[in-house]
C-alpha cells in the first residue's frame, strides 16, 4: 500500500516516493467521483505528464492500493515551513471547531506525535468516543410493539383478539411500549462501526472497533446507503450523543465535507474540505464566541439578497435575480453593521504594491455587498503565516461614499482562545483616523 502526504498546490512526480502512472490515475479518478468535483476533478488534483498536483482541496483521497493526504498550506511559493504533524494537528483543531465534532482536543499533543493521517486520527476519535459513550450505556427509546402472548401485555388488541386469535384463546394480541436500544441514532453508530473497521489502519483503532462491534452486535445492520438519517432526534435523553452522530455523518454522508464510499470503489475513503469553506465556517464559530454578549449576531452565508431586478425607472427596492451570500455579517438589532468577507490564500506584503496583493475581483465584490446590504464596515480577511498574529494590514475607502474596507489576517496557528480574544480585539477596534460604525460594538 502506497502512502503519499502533500501540501495544497504540492505535487509528486510520477516514480518519487512510491508513486506510479496507474496509481496516479486511480487517485484522480477517485477525485473525480467526490461530489464536489469539477469536471476532470481540477478543483481537487490536476493529472499532469509526469506529476500529480494537489489544488485547493485537503483531506484524504484513496484508491486501489494507494492513497494520497492533502494537507493546508498558505502560501504555495515557500518551502515548508513547519512538520506535516503540526499542521496535520491544527486542520484536526479547524475541523472539530468548525464543525463541531467535540472532539478530545486535549489528546492533541499526542495526535502532533503521531504519523497518523487526517483520516485514520477522524476514525480513531470517533472509536474512542463512542467505545466511552457505549460502557456507559446506550440511549433507549421506546418502541410500539404488537405481539401474541400467553399472558396479557399492555393493552389488549380487541380487533386482533377476535379475528386473527378468534381460534386461539391460548393466545392474547397485545400492544404494548417495550424500551428498547434498536433506534436510528444506535442503527447508524453500528454501520459506522462496520465501515469504518474496514478501512482502519493501525492496531489500537481495529482493537476498538472490533470491541464497539461486539457491544452493539444486537443493533441489526444496515447499508451505508439506508441508514435512516431525518429519522434521529436529539433530545436530552440522548444530548452527549450530538457530537458523535455529526462526526458518523462526517464519515459517513456525501456532503462537503464528507466522504465518497460507492460500491464500486471499496478500497478506501475519499475525505475532502474545501479550504475556503472550512477557514470560513472556522471564522465565524470563533466570531459568535469573541461578540458573546456584545449584542452582536454573527450570520454565516446568509444574507441572500438578489443584486438586479426588472428596470423601471424607478428606485428598485429588491432584486430577484443574482443572489448574494456574504461569506460573514455582523448584524445588531436587525441593521447589518458589518460584512466580513473569508479567503484562503496568500496575502502580499509587499510594501510597494498600492493594492496590498488585494485581488480586484474581491474589492468589487465587497464593493456590491456595500451598496446591497447598506453597511459602511467591510473587511478581507486572510489566513496570516503562523507567528504573525491578528492584524489590520490596510484600509481603503470607497470612492464615492463613506465606506470603509479593511484588510486583515488571522494567524490560525494561535490557540483557540488567544484567536478569540485577538479577532474580537480586531472586528471591535475603531479606525486609526476615525471611529467608524464598527468601533460601536465594543459598547
């Protein structure tokens, strides 16, 4: 089994480090079967003459006898500047906080030690949570049976009794409630546990989902494919369940942020996020912590207000077609004060460029956002290399009116809590030159 670990726009020549033309090929045919996949995959890996090139996608792609682990990286023109490990461990840190996974973020310096890809530390976390969640106990609900019995149980089925029992008074049709661990939360966590020991590496993993199998071998199997999803209800009878099912969906779903398990491709798990979409979510879940109490909501893609309608003349209140969705808005008491707008990818600081390596394209896209959702506060913000902190690295007005764009990084290397407090220190601060709109939510 081939094992390859590249970084975001890496690449690997075809005969470095194990690989071959045909694994080359299978990987990006993988690719091209993931959901989200362009046409040729060109959004996940581009299959060069002699090279396989990660684009903008991380996690894991696997095929026949080969697999291949897209790791973050920044900025695509430097060398590597820290240990697969180490960033390995912080997209495990994004992925938990953004998707709220809840996993055991305090084994993470373990995780860092270990040569583990992102795929086997997701199945590890999940065998290790749920073996704890099964020793103390599995959440029961109650079921509506119908059954013949000797003696009276619940209720008696007066219909039944006397059709289908009318020859057989030994036997009374009862109804009754019987509590019982089959329920769908249990039916897909057994599935879970069946997949995913299928596709576990390492020892200690296999050891605990062949344990959790045991356990839960009275919960009737079911396909991946018919696993009853909208039918599991989260109550509090069940609540420190929430966690583990989001991460079996995870595992489990064709979503963004899910794996590619058709049958026709058994030989591993195809596990891809989409970078953008995972520094944006990981933005503004650390958002809604540092503007706790503030009075200040924090909306991820949201908005959806339509640019253009039918032209008559007259002043146009609301659109209908080309709608919209800020990546983050910050809204208080119904007015948006602020629209942050997320990209991963490098920011120059070359003092001598006038635009701060500020794409054009992005500048007129919150530049329509400014007009459509009539707030004057805009912000860029930019993933910033580790070490460098939170920071505002720019500020332009817009010409013709007052509206203010700030362009500003978020280094993702920092702690969950030092980042919290540094992006609440930096969506708060009032303008070096003025007080702008956005300095009230520190009030």
């Amino acid at each position: 089994m081939t094992h390859l670990t590249v970084h975001e726009w890496g690449h690997v020549r075809f005969g470095e480090r194990g690989l071959t033309r045909e694994h080359a090929h299978a990987l990006h045919a993988a690719a091209c079967e993931h959901p989200l996949a362009h046409e040729d995959a060109t959004n996940i890996l581009v299959l060069g003459r002699d090279r396989l090139i990660a684009r903008q996608m991380v996690g894991m792609v696997s095929a026949k006898g080969c697999s291949l682990e897209i790791l973050p990286k920044v900025d695509p023109d430097a060398g590597r500047e820290e240990n697969d490990e180490t960033v390995r461990s912080r997209l495990v840190r994004m992925l938990d906080v953004a998707l709220g996974l809840d996993l055991d973020i305090g084994a993470e310096a373990a995780i860092a030690r270990q040569k583990n890809t992102l795929l086997e530390i997701l199945i590890d976390a999940f065998a290790t949570r749920l073996l704890a969640e099964v020793r103390r106990g599995l959440p029961r609900a109650y079921r509506q049976c119908e059954e013949d019995l000797p003696a009276l149980r619940g209720r008696l089925d007066v219909t039944r009794q006397f059709t289908r029992n009318a020859v057989r008074p030994d036997r009374l049709a009862c109804r009754f409630d019987q509590l019982e661990a089959d329920t769908p939360l249990m039916r897909i966590m057994a599935a879970a546990t069946a997949f995913l020991a299928r596709h576990a590496r390492t020892l200690g993993t296999r050891r605990k989902l062949d344990e959790l199998r045991h356990a839960l071998a009275d919960i009737p199997l079911m396909s991946v494919r018919r696993l009853p999803w909208q039918a599991v209800r989260i109550d509090r009878t069940n609540r420190r369940w929430a966690a583990l099912f989001r991460l079996a969906r995870l595992l489990l779903q064709r979503d963004w942020q899910a794996t590619h398990h058709a049958a026709k491709a058994p030989e591993g798990l195809t596990l891809l996020f989409p970078m953008n979409d995972l520094f944006e979510k990981y933005i503004a879940v650390l958002l809604r912590r540092a503007l706790v109490g503030t009075g200040i909501e924090v909306i991820d893609q949201g908005g959806h207000r339509a640019c253009l309608g039918a032209f008559t003349g007259e002043h146009l209140e609301n659109g209908d077609v080309f709608r919209t969705m800020p990546d983050i808005m910050l809204r208080r008491r119904g007015e948006i004060v602020a629209i942050i707008d997320t990209k991963w990818k490098k920011l120059s600081f070359d003092p001598l460029d006038r635009k701060q390596g500020v794409s054009q394209a992005d500048v007129y896209q919150l530049m329509a956002y400014a007009r459509l959702y009539r707030t004057a506060e805009l912000m860029l913000l930019y993933p910033g290399k580790p070490g460098q902190g939170c920071a505002e690295r720019a500020q332009f007005g817009i010409a013709g009116g007052r509206e203010r764009l700030r362009i500003a990084t978020a280094d993702i290397s920092l702690d969950e809590q030092v980042l919290t407090k540094a992006l609440r220190r930096l969506v708060t601060a009032p303008s070096v030159t003025a007080a702008g709109p956005l300095a009230l939510v520190a009030g």
